[in-house]
C-alpha cells in the first residue's frame, strides 16, 4: 500500500481516500479512491506489469466495438498502475436468481454478440495446440497432484484420446471470432445505470463462437437447470443468425464447455497448490459437475466420464 500512496501522491488524485477494493485469482489488485461523492479503481499490477500492454490494447479493441469498458483515466506502465473508472461493487453473480437470471443471461448474452464485433487481428490464436496445453492442465494439477493419482499407461491413453477427441470437437465450430475467456458473473457489473460493465479481458484471444457464451452460462460459481440453458445458448444461435441445428449447436456448446471446464478443474487446483488460494476449492464440484454431466453425453467422451465419477 505504501507504494500505491506515494503513487497517488503524483496524481490528481491525491486528496482522495483510498481504501482496498479486491484481488482476483491472477497478482492483481484494486483499490478504491473516493471524494465526496466521486470514484475511481486504481489497478495494481505491479506483479504482473507484462499484463498492463495487453489489457490497454484489449480495452480499445471493446471500446471501439461498443462494449462498456472501463475508461483508463492515469496510467504509469514502469510502475504498473493505471486508474480507472469504477463500475461499482455488484457483480451479476450477487444479482442472479430463479426469477431473473434468464433476462440478466439475455442482456449478457447481447454483451457477447457485440464483443464479437471486436477486431481480433494480433490477438493470441486459441488454436489446437492452446487448447490441449489448457486442458493438460487437470492432468498435473487436479488428477496428479490434488488427488494425488498415479495414472496408469491405460488411463494416461484415455485422456489423451479424450482431451484430443474435445479439441477436434471444439474446432468444428466457426474460429477466428473475439473471446474474452473469463466472462462469468464475477466479471460482470451492474453499474448504477444499471448497464452491464465487462472487466478483467486482458487475456483475451481470436477463438471459438460459444468460448464467451459457456463461461457465462456454465458459469463455476453458480448453476440452473439444463433445460434453461439450453434455451438460452439457442436463444444466442438465434440472435446471430446461425443456420444450425439445436443439436448440433448444443454440440458446439458442450464441447467448448468440457475444453474449459477441464482446464478449470487444473487452474482451481493450481490456485490452492501453488498459489495458496483456497477459496477456489469450493468451486472444484461443480466444475467437476460440469465434465462428468456433459462428457456423458456424447461417446467421444463416456469414457472420460466414468473415469472422473471413481477416480474423483
């Protein structure tokens, strides 16, 4: 904090109070500035300032596209803080229920479509071989080293197939298409307009149609019944225009959800084994939930399935 102070302290900010706001699960952190009656978020990415190019950059890309983003009101790369417009403290996560979350997915699922508009040229390409990396990740960190298995060569030899049976799967479905790659309810606010405020892009990457739309939908932090779902992500086929058929939109969709669900399953683990951030343990069931329930589905990945239900 001390740093942050004497940071202020060079801005036009200085008068202002400041008090913490959050951290995420990368090193970043937020603080909040107030006066009277204004605010602003002060990023803290001085553990990570490799991240501040990357989100500047991003924050263009959606502003030019017509997406809510943050306006960027200081910054100061060497030292890796910027200043920001402050969307408030209520994530769509704290709002949702049984009555309204399928108008609040709607509006959020409109968010997407205009993302989608972003220019993607120079972003990172999410192409076969980033997808495989991701999903190697429930190998080493939540199989291995969470459940502390050894895998024999036979089981090593079904989730390969398997983690390469989801990739082809994935890259069946229109590519070259923007993707914030953590749109969930923490990482969508209700602003006091109540307008959907987007944050936390800067990892964005040129990927797959339904990335955005299943991180929001199968959200790791909250679920709704299947039926509801799927009504929802044909209600996105449907706005864009897609001739395709339910299920082989429905296809698309589980197929990117297990590629992401199964590299949250290692992330999750990561984050407690490595980094000591427990408070994503709670989230490994229902990630968990969402392999096992969908891989069931479909027999390139039954098998996946049944091993996850005895070996988890």
């Amino acid at each position: 904090m001390k740093q942050v102070s004497e940071y202020i302290q060079t801005t036009p900010y200085k008068e202002y109070d400041i008090s913490i706001a959050s951290a995420d699960a990368s090193f970043r952190k937020y603080y909040r500035l107030t006066k009277d009656d204004k605010s602003f978020l002060l990023m803290d990415s001085s553990l990570e300032k490799e991240s501040l190019i990357p989100f500047l950059n991003v924050t263009k890309r959606l502003k030019k596209a017509g997406v809510n983003v943050p306006e960027i009101y200081a910054k100061n790369l060497s030292l890796g803080y910027l200043i920001l417009e402050d969307f408030g403290d209520t994530h769509l996560l704290s709002q949702l229920n049984a009555a309204n979350f399928k108008t609040l997915y709607k509006q959020a699922i409109d968010e997407i479509i205009t993302m989608q508009k972003a220019e993607t040229a120079g972003l990172p390409l999410y192409d076969k071989a980033f997808l495989h990396f991701e999903m190697e990740l429930m190998q080493e960190w939540f199989l291995e080293k969470k459940l502390g298995l050894t895998l024999t060569q036979t089981q090593l030899t079904l989730v390969e197939k398997s983690l390469e049976n989801i990739a082809n799967a994935v890259l069946e479905q229109p590519q070259n298409i923007f993707v914030h790659r953590d749109y969930h309810s923490r990482n969508i606010m209700l602003t006091s307009s109540n307008q959907l405020g987007i944050i936390d892009y800067q990892d964005a990457m040129n990927g797959a149609l339904t990335y955005d739309l299943v991180s929001l939908l199968k959200d790791c932090y909250i679920a709704f019944k299947r039926n509801d779902i799927e009504e929802l992500a044909l209600y996105f086929r449907d706005k864009k225009d897609l001739s395709i058929s339910d299920a082989e939109f429905l296809r698309w969709f589980d197929f990117m959800g297990l590629q992401r669900h199964i590299k949250v399953l290692g992330i999750f683990s990561r984050l407690h084994l490595r980094d000591g951030k427990d408070g994503y343990l709670k989230d490994i069931p229902l990630t968990r939930k969402y392999v096992i329930d969908t891989a069931k589905r479909y027999d390139e990945t039954k098998e996946l399935a049944s091993f996850l239900e005895q070996h988890s």
